[in-house]
C-alpha cells in the first residue's frame, strides 16, 4: 500500500480510513510475532536439556500452627476391642472412623490408630527397623526417621517407633501438618496390638499419650 499518497489527502480521510490504516500499521509492526502463553492453572513448565518440557508439582502447603495440645481437662473413656481381646483409654468427644481394619479417633490434626493383628512372635526392635520401617516409610508421605526402643507400659513391655510425617489434608484449610508420630506394638499370645499416636510436632501431650499408652490392657 501506498502510505504516502493516502497521508497527501488528510481531508478525504474519514474515520473509517484512519481506522483502517491505524490497523494496518499495527499488523506490519508486528511482523507476525505471536506470544508466548503460560499453561492453564497457574503451573509453568520447566525445560529439561533436551528441549523438553515437565509440569514439578507444587506441594500442599504446610500448617505452621495447627495447635495439637490436648487440653489439661480432657475426659477420656474406655474402647474396648470389638472381640474382646484389649482395652485402651481414648479422649472422650473425638470422632471415631474406621480405616480398614483400623479404628481411628481424631480430633482436628491429632490421631489415634488402633489395629489388631495375628503375629507368631513378639515384635523386636531389629524387626522393627527391617520389617516394618520400610513398609512404614512407603506409606508415609513426609517421612523422616526417629528412633526405634523399647518401653515398658503397664500391660508390659512394647516395641516404639518414632518419625515424622505429613497428616492426612486438611479439606478446609488445604493444607498439612507435620507431625510427630508414636507406634506401640504390644504383643501377648500371637496376637499384637498397634497403637499410633500423632500430633503436630512440638504439641505437648506426654502426659495424655502416656495416659493413652498406660491405660492399654489385655482382657484375654
């Protein structure tokens, strides 16, 4: 297009052709050029050597004070296994669920898990750490090691694992917590018992998860 003889007549120009033109000097600016478009949903994509692309997923966020004291006044009430076989004591009010063979009480990030399972021989702390551990570690997403010991409790001496993990998601906050978890395993009789106590890491609940621990007891 002739740019110049159209800018020689300003006064045949109407707003249609200042339009027009306006649009074509955009189009010829550009060249053609197109943008680069960022990926629906906020994600961005990372380029490997190789030209390549690939999503890194984002991790949930992280509670940084979800408060897992349980109070000093806290009731608790006996649950007794279904067959008869133990008792243990857990906090009164907290909400009861089932996950698989495992009954589960909680109360916002805290937890207690109680399983029962045929076992030919008592629970060592070398089986722990061959056995269990790496089974443990699987399944927890957030895991980091603790320790592994033994403890003596009323109904007698149990195996203890210590670690940490993220809790479960939290469907309202969106968000986890890392937690401090304890397992006991009690044994008597091809039979043993787990009870899995978690809490925000650096809640103060010594005194109830002992109160917890203590109270297990072998009715037959």
């Amino acid at each position: 297009m002739n740019w110049s003889v159209l800018m020689r007549a300003p006064h045949r120009m109407t707003l249609w052709t200042v339009t027009v033109v306006t649009v074509l000097i955009g189009v010829s600016a550009c060249g053609g050029k197109s943008k680069s478009s960022t990926p629906s949903g906020g994600a961005t994509n990372a380029s490997t050597p190789n030209g390549s692309a690939t999503n890194t997923p984002v991790p949930h966020a992280v509670e940084s004070n979800p408060g897992g004291d349980i109070p000093d006044n806290q009731a608790f009430v006996a649950f007794a296994d279904p067959a008869g076989r133990f008792t243990v004591t857990v906090p009164e009010g907290w909400a009861r669920g089932a996950t698989g063979t495992a009954t589960v009480f909680t109360d916002k990030y805290n937890s207690i898990r109680i399983e029962s399972q045929l076992a030919a021989t008592a629970p060592t702390t070398d089986s722990a750490r061959t056995d269990e551990l790496p089974a443990i570690q699987t399944g927890a997403p957030g895991f980091a090691t603790g320790k592994i010991s033994t403890v003596d409790r009323k109904a007698g001496q149990a195996v203890l694992i210590t670690y940490q993990a993220s809790s479960p998601l939290n469907t309202v906050t969106g968000k986890v917590a890392t937690e401090a978890v304890e397992r006991y395993e009690f044994w008597r009789a091809g039979r043993e018992v787990v009870v899995t106590l978690s809490a925000p890491v650096d809640s103060d609940n010594v005194d109830p998860w002992r109160k917890v621990t203590d109270s297990f007891t072998w009715t037959r």
